[in-house]
C-alpha cells in the first residue's frame, strides 16, 4: 500500500492550489457578499483543465484521486467558488451513468466546462416533499406522441433555471414508486421551463440556487436518458433514473473533499493564529489546552482526509462500495468540517467571530455539506444498511 503521490497528482494538486491561492481567494469575500456566479474564475479554471476533473475524473492526469486533489484544494480557497466551477459535476454524472453512447455525445458537451467556456448542467432531483424520499417526486412526466411533457416544481436546484442543460427526474407512473422514476435532458430555451425562487443562502454564495418550474414542458422523446428510439414501447435502455440516483454513492467522496478543503483552511489559520498570538508572555499554542485543541483538529482533519481519497479511489476505479465507502467519507467530512470552523473560530477568540477574518464564513459554508447529497443522519442511514445486508449475506452464505 502507497500513501504518496504520484508526480502527476502532486503537480495537478499544485496546480489547484496556485490556483486557489491566487485567483479564488482574493475575491472570495466579494463574491460572498453579491452572491454573483463567477463566471470569469471558472472560464479560467476551464483553460486550466481543473474544471474537467468534475467530469471526466481526470482534470488532465490519469488518477481516480485527480477529482478528491481539485476539489480539496478549490474548496481551501473558497468553497462556494468550488462549488461553481464543479456544479455541473451532478448533471455530467446523470448523464454519463445512464444516457445511451449518442446522447452522452450530444448533452455532455452542454455541461462541460472546456478552454475557457463557461458551459452548466443541473441536476433537479429534490422538491418540496421528496428529500431524501426520492420515491415520493411528484414531478410528472406524460408521453405524448413524440415529445414527453414534465409538469413540477424543483426545490434549491444548482445552477437551477441557468443551466445550458437540465436533467430532470421525474415519475411516469407513481404507483411503481422507486420504479417509475425517469431521467430528462432538458436543453436551455425549452418551452415551459423557468426559474422560480432564488434562494439567499447561509453560505455557499456564490454557487447559484434557484426552483426549477417546469409547466407543460415540452422536450422530444429521445430526451429521456436511457431512450432506445429502436425499441417498440420506448423502454430505457441501462440502469435508467434509480441507476442515476444510486451513482451518488460514487460522487459523495468529492463533497467529502469540499468540506475537507473548508477545515483545512480553518485549521491552518487557527495553527498560524495560536502560534503568533501571545498572551501572559507566550504563545497561545503553548498552553496545552489549546495545544490539545490543535492535535485533535489535525488528527480528525487527516483521518477525513483518508475517507475521502479511499471513496474518490474505489469510485473512479469503479470498485464496488460494499460499505458504503462514499456515504462514509460525505459524512465523516462534513462533520469534521464543522467542528473545525467552530474550533478554529474559538481559537481565534473575539476576532474569529469579526467579519474581517474569513473563520464565520467557513462556519457558515462547512454547514451546507452535512445537508445536501443526502442529510448525514441519512448517510448513516445508508451505511447501516449496506453493513447489516453485507452481514445477511455472508451469514446465509456460511449457513449454506
């Protein structure tokens, strides 16, 4: 087992970071406070290839870390920023784990960030009343001659009513629940799809969140993801909706990197504060309650940081996640993410709670990460499932 990087990861981990350092970070509190996309820094991320480890999992180097290495890095410098330049990451994956090889070749380019092109997906997946009930999408979806008609409302959609391409979930036939669900490629300008409510959030500003109306939207047949134009009854071809919904176990290890990035950075802070800030004629460091804080941050932050990269890993690999191994890593992260910030702001006393220090706002976007791609009480959820019918299996195997 190696735990070191390989020349091309370090040089593309570089790479982000530079790019984190000098680009993302001296303008991360402006965009904070407009709540603007940053088109400009993501057409430069483009030009990089940095925005293509989100879609390819490469971002110019052959390594299934490359997507964990950019995310972590991006998300140091500023996470909402981050989170523009990889927004699309959710859309791309939809498409590419259930489209046929022809609409992969035409929706994929829509949602693909290259040389300096700004292009967005977005996934809209979550409503009012379906969460984590993903069975419970009252989003229609009615064939109607050549076309399909989707009727909903999607609630605090990325990129949500600005994307160049949607992908819709939708029910064909409630009653199948889990089963009837489909996935729809809807194109920017379709007929009877519009923003509805953007959202001001807590954190994460600059990642654009908007409803998604769709009313009486009309899109061709081969719009639906996994459409067989060959076949008599329009039947999907691969695993269809659920398959797109069940690949988020495999692009959870990337939120894990965004919140590991946020606690790094609040880690590093608060290790460089301590060290300067002297009080009763030494440094804070060196009062063991806070030297103890500091170990504890540091230990937590690279045990994430392990998660993180085995899930990224076993994802991009294409390894089974027996466990869980994506749910593990979001959860874990996330959480670590927000004790960080917390701590690293304590740390820092009265000034870490100032809006001048950048500590309240890594509180404020660490908190979204332990919520969206499924809560982390869900996350633990999935884990204890995939455990208990791991330990089902293998005991009827043993009785057998």
């Amino acid at each position: 087992m190696d735990f070191e990087l390989n020349e091309e990861e370090r040089l593309i981990q570089k790479l982000a970071r530079d790019f984190a350092e000098k680009e993302i970070r001296p303008v991360a509190h402006l965009y904070d406070e407009s709540e603007e996309v940053p088109y400009e820094i993501i057409g430069k991320a483009s030009r990089l290839g940095l925005a293509s480890a989100f879609s390819s999992g490469r971002a110019e180097v052959d390594s299934p870390l490359a997507p964990a290495l950019v995310t972590e890095q991006l998300s140091w410098g500023c996470a909402g920023i981050a989170l523009a330049i990889a927004s699309s990451g959710l859309a791309q994956a939809a498409i590419a784990a259930t489209g046929t090889p022809e609409q992969k070749e035409r929706f994929l380019p829509l949602c693909t960030s290259a040389d300096g092109s700004v292009r967005l997906g977005a996934m809209g997946l979550t409503e009012a009343e379906a969460g984590s009930d993903v069975a419970n999408l009252q989003t229609t979806a009615v064939r109607d001659g050549d076309e399909w008609v989707l009727n909903g409302t999607k609630r605090w959609t990325t990129n949500g009513g600005i994307a160049d391409v949607h992908v819709i979930f939708a029910t064909e036939d409630k009653s199948k629940g889990w089963d009837g669900l489909s996935a729809f490629a809807v194109p920017r300008g379709a007929a009877g799809l519009s923003m509805g409510t953007k959202w001001k959030k807590m954190g994460i500003r600059a990642s654009h969140t908007a409803d998604v109306i769709l009313e009486d939207c009309r899109i061709p047949a081969d719009h639906k993801l996994g459409y067989d134009p060959s076949a008599q009854d329009g039947a999907p071809r691969g695993p269809g909706a659920p398959g797109a919904i069940t690949m988020l176990e495999r692009t959870r290890p990337v939120v894990g990197a965004f919140a590991l990035g946020i606690a790094q950075a609040a880690f590093d802070k608060a290790l460089e504060y301590t060290k300067t800030r002297v009080q009763f004629g030494k440094p804070i460091a060196m009062n063991q309650a806070i030297a103890f804080k500091l170990a504890e941050m540091h230990t937590e932050i690279e045990a994430a940081r392990m998660l993180v990269y085995k899930g990224c890993w076993l994802a991009m690999s294409g390894q089974p996640m027996w466990r869980a191994e994506g749910s593990q890593a979001k959860y874990f992260a996330s959480d670590v993410a927000m004790k960080v910030t917390i701590d690293a702001l304590q740390l820092h006393g009265g000034v870490g709670y100032m809006r001048e220090e950048p500590l309240e706002k890594w509180v404020r976007d660490a908190k979204i990460f332990q919520i969206f791609e499924g809560t982390n009480e869900i996350q633990r959820l999935v884990i204890s499932r995939a455990l208990i019918g791991r330990l089902e299996r293998e005991s009827a195997g043993s009785r057998a």
